[in-house]
C-alpha cells in the first residue's frame, strides 16, 4: 500500500505541476481509502470491540487456548459476562479492556451485566 502511494508520488514528481496537482487531487481520496483499510485489516486478532451498545463481532471463533480481548468504545460503561458465570468482568469505562483465556472447546454466550441485550458468542474449537 505504502509502495503504490509512493509510486504515485514519483510519477507526479516528473509531471508539470498542474497535472501533479490534478493527480493528487484525484488520488487523494484513492491513498486515504487504501490508509484507512490497511489500519482495520491491521486490528488486533481476537477483539471484541463494545460500540453503540453491540459487541463486534457479535460472534467469534477461536482455537483453544486463545485469549479474547474486549474493548469499550462507548461512551458509558459496559460489562462482559459469561451466562454460566465462567467469567465476568469489571465495568469497563471508555476505552478499557478486559481479556479472558479460553482453556477449553465449546460455545460461551455472554452479555452486558448493565445493558442485557447486549449479547455475544464465543465459539472455542
């Protein structure tokens, strides 16, 4: 991604300036789509993102042994808890996180202690 902005730049390095200017212009929107894909593609693997009252993924698979983290990015507190009590976390406030290992297989709904509609599935093989 960064090697096609920067042949981009080449080319528009050789050309008279309005033409450059009139490639930046056109490119521009092109390199900040590519940017912005990159930084999602670039996440953290195994999180759980809390954001307007939904987990997201709202459901996840993982091999055992695997570690799930979630992340509030809402702007009131929310809580991650296991409906057979195998876990359960803090309240967490904008932007913390809790994590939690998965030693064992099988299928891990959870929820939102303050919020219960909020609901999430971890599947473990």
């Amino acid at each position: 991604m960064k090697n096609l902005i920067s042949q981009c730049r080449n080319v528009a390095a050789r050309l008279p300036l309005s033409r450059a200017l009139m490639i930046a212009m056109l490119l521009g929107p092109i390199a900040g789509a590519l940017l912005a894909y990159g930084a999602v593609a670039a996440q953290e693997p195994n999180v759980v993102t809390i954001d307007n009252f939904t987990f997201g993924p709202k459901e996840l698979t993982v091999p055992v042994g695997t570690t799930v983290k979630w992340v509030n990015h809402d702007d009131i507190p929310h809580t991650v808890a296991n409906k057979d009590k195998l876990f359960r976390s803090a309240a967490l406030d904008t932007d913390d996180s809790y994590s939690y290992t998965f030693a064992s297989a099988g299928t891990f709904d959870y929820f939102c202690g303050l919020h219960p509609y909020m609901v999430g599935k971890i599947i473990v093989k």
